[in-house]
C-alpha cells in the first residue's frame, strides 16, 4: 500500500476523554474513530490489525476442530426469558422493538442462541462433542464506556459454545481450549498469564481467564514468585498465617474507646497488633428481589474483596452503605463487631478468621470494643454465623500452592474460558439421548475472546511515549519504506523497486510516498507502530540506506543493494 | 472435513413457509436456520459459502484500490437528522434508544457514517480519490420479510462509497466499478445482466443493477433480442410506435357506452383497436406531509409502471385507490378520461400518448366516452397536464437502442451502483477545498452487493429438483467422498487416503465417512450441492470408483489408481 492513497490521517493532539495509551495512540493514529461513547468506526489500518487477530484466532480454533458459525445479531427476547436473563440480565442488555412490536435483544453473548441452534438438530451422544464458534458483533450497554476499544458498548467477540455428554469430556475440551489460547496469544507476540477466575454473570462451575499483562489493567492478579500460581484477585487464595496473640486476655472484656473507630486508632489505642483486630465492613447487597444490609468481616490488617463477598451471599451486586442507612439497621458505626450484633443481620466472617482468638473488635456499642474474644466460642455468635474466603490477597501473602511470597500485577481481560454444565442446556430443555436412551441436558462449556479488545491490549502492552509499538505478527504493515524526499529520483526509484520486491515475497510492506517532510514521516512511524523502517535518504547516493528497529530503537546502516536479503532474513529470525 | 464431525444436518421436510428453492434448500440442507421473522443463524456450511463469497469480493475490491473500514453498526440518529433521512427513511430503519435514551438506528445502509467519517478527515482535493467500503452486517425492517435469504431483516451487504473533486472522476470509478462487479459475479460463476436502474431511496444522478438471472426472480428485467440493451423494468424505455388511427372522426364526440368501464368492453363496443384508447390508472401517492388521489393515462395497450409512476411525481409510495375514494375525489370510476376532468385532480399522461390523436377515453360522465379526442389539442386539458415515462415496456416492443424487439426476463438485483452527487455530502455539509480554495462538497458514489443474498441468488439460478448445484466457486466443498460402506476396510483405507492427498492440494474437500446407507449419502450430496462425488464402493475391489458431476449428473468410471490425478485435471479444467 502507499501511504499516499491510504486512507490515514495522524493528529498532534490526543482527544481530551482519552487517558489510557491505546485510547490515545488508536484515534492519534487515524485507526479508529468515535462514532457515539463506547461505538468506533474502523479505518483501514484499524480493520487490517482487526483482520489480521481474527485470521490468527480462526486458524487456530478450526485447528481445533471447532466450526466456525454465525449467530444472528439481534436474538429474540423469547429465548432469553427461557433462561431467566431477560430479567437478570441489567441494563446492559439492549432490549429493543420491531415496527410490529416484537421484542428483541442486541446479542452480548449468545448462550441461548447457540443452544437454540443445537437442541434443533442434536438428539442423540453420537453426535457429541461439538464445538461452535463465531467471530462477530456484540453489544453491551456499558454504565461507563471508557477507555477507548478496551471498554465499548460495540464490539467484535470470539465466542465458542462446545456441547458434551458428560462433565469428563467436557474437562476434555475445556483443556483443548485452553492450549488453542496459548496457542492464539503466543501468536500475537503477547505476553500474558493464564489465571483462575471468578465465573461471573455467566455461571457454571469453573472458569480462567487469559491476561494481557499490563500496566494500565484494569484487573489485579496475583501471582507467585516462584511457581506457576496465578489467579485474579476476584478468587486468589492463600496460605492461612497462624500466629499467637502474644497478649492473652482471661476473659471477653468490653474496653472504652472514646471516638476510636479505625483499626489503627483502635490497635494504636489498645497497644495491639492490627493482625488480632476484626475489621467491620458494611455493604447494601443487591439482590434479585430485595436490598439488604450485610455486614463482612475481615481481620484488621486485610480488605474486603467485593466478587468474592458478593458470591458469598448470592447477590447480584455490592453498593456503598450510607452511615444513615448503617444506623437504620441498628448498628453503631466504627463499633461493629460479630459479638452482639443485631439479630437481624446477616453477616460473612473470613475464613482466615475461623479458629483465631485473643481478638479485638466493636462491641456493637458506642465508644467500645471487645478484648479477647475468640471466635471459637461458637455461642457468642448468632446462629447464621458463615465463614467464607472474603479477603482480598496483598501482595507478600503466602502462595497457596508452595507457600512463596505472592506479588500483585495488573493485567487486561482477553479470554475468558467457562465449564458451564446445564445451566442453560437445563432452563432451555435442551437435551440428547445418551447410551441408554435417557435424556439428558447437554454439559456445555463455553469460550471467550476480546477480538477487538485484543488491539487496545496489545497496545496497552507495547508501546512507548511516542506511539504504538506493534508485535510483527499482528502489525497492520511490518516494513514502511520511508522516500526521504520525493523530489529525488533515485530515491522513489529505489523504494520503489524495493516496495515491490518485499510485496511480491508476501511482506506486508506500507510505501511512505507522501509529498511531508522527513521528520513528519519518522513521527508517523513511531506513532503508527510499524515494526520495522526503511529509510531511503540522502546516504542512498553512498549506497546505504538505514533500518530502523521500532521496538530496540536500533538504527542499522545497510548497504542498498542488501537491503531486500537483510530484511528477508531478518523477518524470518525476529 | 469429516461429515461424521460436520455440525450439518439435513431435513427431509421443507418448512411450510418456503417456498423458492432457495429458501426450501438452505433449510433442508441446515445451512442456516430461522431465528425470527427474516433473521437467520448461518450454520457452518453457510458460513463457508457466505465467506467464499466474501473472499471473491474482498480481493476484487481490493485490487480496485478501495479501502476495506468497518463502520458501526449501531449509528446516532443524529447523523440521520441531517440528511433528513432519520424521518424519510420510513419503518424499516429501526430506531432505537440506550439506556440513557439517547437515539441511535440499526445501520440499513451508511451513507450517512462514512461521510461523517470521511469530513472529520478529508479537507482537501489532494486527498481525494477515496472509495471505503465494509463487508458488513445491516439491519432493515421490512414489512415482509420473506423467501428466506433473498428478502430478510438481518443481512451481509458489501457497501462502499467513494468521493471525488469532480463528476468526471465519480463516472471514472462508477466505470470502474462496474467493471470490479462484473469481475466478481462472473468470478462467482453466475448468470447476470447489468441493467439501467431506479435510483430509488438513495437518489442520485444514475444507477446500474446487477441481476442474476432466474426464473424466481422478483425484478423484470428488459433486455434486447439483439443489442446489449438491459434495463430494469422500472426504467425500461422504448421505441415510440407510431400507428394512424384508420377510422377518422371530424370532431370530438361524446358516445353512450352503458355499463362498459374496461377498456376491452369500450373497444369491442365500439369496434376500436385497443392502442387508439386511453386507459386510466387511478392511485393514491403517499408523500411526506400528505396523502392525493392522482391519476395516470397510459394507451388501452399499456400497463402502468408504478416506480415510474411514484418518480413522476415525487411521491414516496404509490397505493391502490378504492372506488370510494376515486368517488370522493369527484371521478366517475370506469369513465375516467384527461378531458374534462376534475380541476383538483393531479394528473400524468404517458409520454407515448403526447401527439396521438383519434383516440377513446372516459368522458368523466356516467355511461359516457369521448371518441376523436387528441392530445395536441391542449386547450381541452388542464393547467397541470404533464407528459412523463409511466408506461411499462412489454414483451416485443421494440429496443429504444437497435429496433428490435425485446425482451422480459426475470432476476435477482445481487449489486447497485449509484452516482450519488452531492445528495449527501451537500446537508451533511461534508466539504473540501479544490484547486482554487474553494470549499466544495464532496462527489460521491456508493456501491452495495447483497453479500448473503447472493448465496440464495447463486441457488436460483443453480439448482434442480433434488437440491443445489453450487458453482465451483462458491462451493463450500468441491469434492464429496462418499464411502459406501463404512464397514468395508479397503473403502475406508482408499477413500481417507485420497482425502488426506486432495486436502494437500488445497482441494476443498468432504469425506463422507458417517455411518449411514449410501442412499442417504448420495441424497444429502444431491441436496448439499457439492460438484462433485467419488464414490467409493463395491466396484473398488475391481480397481474402478465413480465420479459424480453434479450439474451434469454425469458418471464417470475411473480406475482407483488415477483418481487422484484425474480429479486434479478436471477441477483444473472445469
């Protein structure tokens, strides 16, 4: 392609709502534009890296057996009633009418589409396992679209629905998807980490995610430093600390703690270690039907983590409590402990928590805590006492697999793998006769990617303070040849013969024909991103011409009539 | 691909509601399945084609220097509003609200996105030529949908829009187009015409469509018996017969015609050869902001071209009138005639009819025509008296090019090309500088391919009683092999071996290696519509397999030991 009929217009200024380095880079670069919050348009080169991430990731799934499909866009809400998300779904869900007035979705995801297709024509084992995928259009009606293409209300998706007869063959798949994953983002030249993960909205019994590691992530994920642990933060586990309260108490007591609320000001207070605190946090859980206060406890020196709390008492979703609201429910802000607490609240205690003693917490009284209490002495509990794991893990906690220290990292969401089982197959009757004539739901796991997220992770990735840094393989153009100047002849002569050169032995090759000067071309690259530059300049009459290393900033001097067997070898090795 | 693994299965039964054989054979074969009203889910067969045929589009356009972008989907109303089509477009343009109630439309078309794109980038002539077009998903609301692929709500198009500086560079890629389409269709193997066009709904100065020929097509096309001429019915043009009416009559006279409204009970009554009379079609035109009875005159011989009609007057729609309505208009149904007639009523005469004289009509009187009456003679017709093209062509009238006569046969509109002006670019006010500074707004054309339609045109127009005949092409498989007993050790041996040397040859290839009787086999082969079968069977112990040509339904013994090779020439060949 020449840059001179490209469709492709760079800006000096990044748009102001753009914070994260992919939002600015992809619309600085012309890659895409904003049509409305959360919905782009992609230009030329936005399409090629699209195409070129799809073309990768179909590869591989069909190399897997998986068959590629294509599910309709707008889905009839009928079949979302069927499983109960045309009601639990929220508001992300674009519900929408015909000019007849009948109801329809704009597809988030297609679980009940895809078992709509299958329970059509599958009746019986024998014609299990199967695989079906498509690469296509997703709506979600984000709250807050952000963040460019890695946060937008329309996006392009890879979602892959395999069917089973049992959860064994479904372990099966689940694995195989598992290593087409690597397969699929070792191939993009990113680097990222396979974690256990919370399943979400979308259920079923066991799920990982695939993370584009990155600064900017909006994901934690712990991982450790020495074995191949990793999780998200939403469901990292531990190794449980067990120390002795060095201060022992006789009995429970009350002590006066006039106006300390916080951990510190109580532990600093009392002279104690925040470890043998109990920490009160209180949220209004959201549920199906209702709103309720619940309180969670935690020990002092760690925090709630909110998808684990939320899981452990069902709820759709966690909101702030008001102190106002606190107070409606009977408890004394700052003063919260499990010991006399209202009977009519329910709360969550840590799991950490289970056998600890010699404790400090609220004593569900104004001005006081409690000293010495154990959580052993079951009867000073109400009876609706749950333990569950609700804290989150900080970096320097123990690894729950070799007990080495575990550290933090941010991370971006572009895969997520689910083992569904029947959650959909059974709401939706959707069956096969197995062996023995018996029917059955089908067990169904389920497989996502971020197609178009993927380019804004990858740049999330690599990427300096220039531009975007493209790994080769997903780069919308690998060599851009650079004319100096175009009024030379014997420059345009030979980044021409050098353009065609390159095409013809199938590299994707971008000539910078353009009537700029030379710093307006160099600026285009490294805000552009390609991998490599070939710059055909004043040197040219001296035989050289100079490649520049987008990533290492290398600058090589080659002789000219070397250059196409240079750069041929080099795109092989690199 | 193993049919044992293929997520394809076939239906003995056609759904009730089809009924080309489109429709019938894409069900039957479980290339796609109905999700809704016009909405339909592609199988993995169907996603082959739809790609094969997206593949042949892609590279073409590709060649022919256009862009490939992706536009939203989900468009704001906003844009729709400056065109005016937001409140034009009618009810299949779907609009919809997000959850904070902003308005958006489900895309029909992107006229509208692309010159919002295009403005946001282009500011001068040196910029331009651009063409940008997307293999896209669309969404219209039709009142009905219907013949499965062929007329539905949810759909693939190919569109693409190009600007220009000048009419003259708009008519260079409008050639070129045309040319790029025909590339593509006869690269698909079909049977098509391009043909003289109504510019409908988009507007603009000129349009070509292009029509796969079958006899289940919904559009008449005319074409010569002799010349290149080809138009659609709907702008059709002729040569004007000229005939002398032998019976002469001094002066205009009203004459008793008791009870004889069509123009066959007035001729014979008469004794009047029918093309001396004037026939009146009466309708109701919808326009934007109103609703008017208008009547059209066109020769007894004629019938009424109700595109031409509605562009003869700028009307939206055209709908029948009903004999209350023509009362209360004050006409005299079956009486009808341009003298005399109501001064309120909007009437269009056919052009043909501008100098005839000696002819018949109502009197606009009960039981009355006027016999002799001529239309030179203006000063009997009204003010308002305008003369279009509103006479449909009919078999053997003669080519308005050559003479000669043409034509009526039936097609599939599967591509239009417009030249679209400033229709678009002038409200939008999407402009660049030219030559002298001046800002101008931008020359556009657009281009659409029914990109999921064609795979039901290709069927039209290839398919016999027994299922698809698919051109090579588009195939989603080439080649069938059928083994005929899957028991058989040598069959199975033979045909795996030749399917795994086919697919090395980047054959697209099917090895039928399911467990059922070979009649099963060959009629799923027959209804799938693969070119050709190897049937491996019972004569392969004596050396010898059979070759099946599905359109010729040739069959060709071939010893085993050159299949492979005689396969490889015949696809070579054909």
């Amino acid at each position: 392609m020449r840059f001179s009929r490209l469709f492709c217009y760079t800006l000096k200024e990044a748009p102001k709502d753009a914070v994260t380095p992919s939002h600015i880079y992809l619309i600085r670069g012309g890659y895409i534009k904003q049509v409305a919050a959360g919905i782009y348009d992609f230009a030329p080169l936005g399409k090629i890296v699209l195409d070129n991430i799809r073309d990768i990731i179909k590869k591989e799934m069909d190399n897997s057996g998986a068959q590629e499909v294509m599910l309709s866009f707008i889905t009839p809400y009928e079949l979302w009633e069927e499983t109960g998300r045309a009601k639990k779904y929220g508001d992300e869900l674009l519900r929408i009418e015909d000019r007849k007035g009948n109801k329809f979705v704009l597809s988030p995801t297609n679980e009940e589409s895809v078992v709509d297709l299958v329970r059509s024509y599958v009746k019986s084992y024998k014609q299990l396992p199967i695989n079906l995928y498509q690469i296509n259009l997703k709506f979600r009606d984000e709250a807050r679209p952000r963040f460019g293409l890695l946060r937008g209300r329309e996006f392009i998706m890879k979602d892959a629905y395999s069917f089973h007869k049992d959860e064994e063959d479904l372990d099966r798949e689940f694995n195989l998807m598992e290593e087409t994953y690597k397969k699929i983002f070792s191939k993009m030249g990113l680097d990222f980490r396979v974690v256990e993960a919370d399943s979400g909205a979308i259920g079923g019994s066991g799920s990982k995610e695939f993370m584009v590691l990155a600064n900017t992530g909006e994901d934690d994920i712990v991982v450790c430093s020495k074995c191949d642990y990793a999780a998200n933060i939403e469901v990292a586990k531990r190794k449980t600390i067990k120390k002795e309260n060095p201060i022992k108490t006789e009995t429970i007591e009350e002590v006066y703690t006039p106006n300390k609320k916080t951990i510190e000001e109580v532990c600093e207070f009392l002279g104690i270690d925040p470890f043998f605190s109990i920490k009160a946090v209180v949220k209004k859980a959201i549920f199906d039907d209702k709103e309720e206060i619940v309180v969670f406890f935690v020990r002092g020196t760690d925090t709630l983590e909110e998808t684990k709390a939320k899981n452990a008492i069902g709820a759709i979703d966690l909101a702030d409590a008001s102190e106002e609201e606190i107070k409606k429910a009977g408890l004394v802000p700052g003063f919260i402990g499990p010991f006399g607490i209202p009977s009519n609240i329910k709360y969550v205690i840590d799991d950490d928590l289970r056998m600890a003693e010699e404790l400090v917490c609220g004593a569900n009284k104004k001005d006081y805590h409690i000293k010495g209490a154990g959580l052993l002495d079951a009867n000073l509990l109400g009876n609706l006492t749950i333990y569950r794991d609700i804290a989150a893990v900080k970096e320097g906690d123990l690894c729950p697999k070799c007990g080495k220290p575990l550290k933090i990292t941010k991370g971006i969401e572009v895969g997520h793998i689910f083992k569904l089982g029947d959650v959909y197959s059974k709401p939706m009757n959707a069956t096969f006769l197995d062996e023995n004539g018996k029917a059955k739901p089908f067990i169904m796991g389920c497989y996502g990617i971020g197609v178009s997220r993927l380019i804004a992770a990858a740049i999330e990735q690599n990427h300096d303070d220039k531009g975007i840094i493209w790994p080769k393989e997903i780069a919308p153009f690998v060599v851009d040849i650079i004319i100096g100047d175009v009024k030379k002849e014997n420059q345009v002569k030979f980044a021409e013969n050098l353009y065609e050169k390159l095409k013809n032995e199938n590299i994707k090759v971008l000539l910078d024909d353009r009537k700029e000067r030379f710093g307006v071309k160099i600026n285009d690259f490294e805000l552009l991103g390609f991998p490599y530059a070939v710059i055909v300049g004043k040197k040219l009459k001296d035989g050289i011409v100079e490649i520049r290393d987008r990533r290492s900033d290398e600058k090589i001097e080659v002789k000219s009539n070397e250059v196409f067997d240079f750069l041929k070898e080099k795109l092989k090795k690199d």
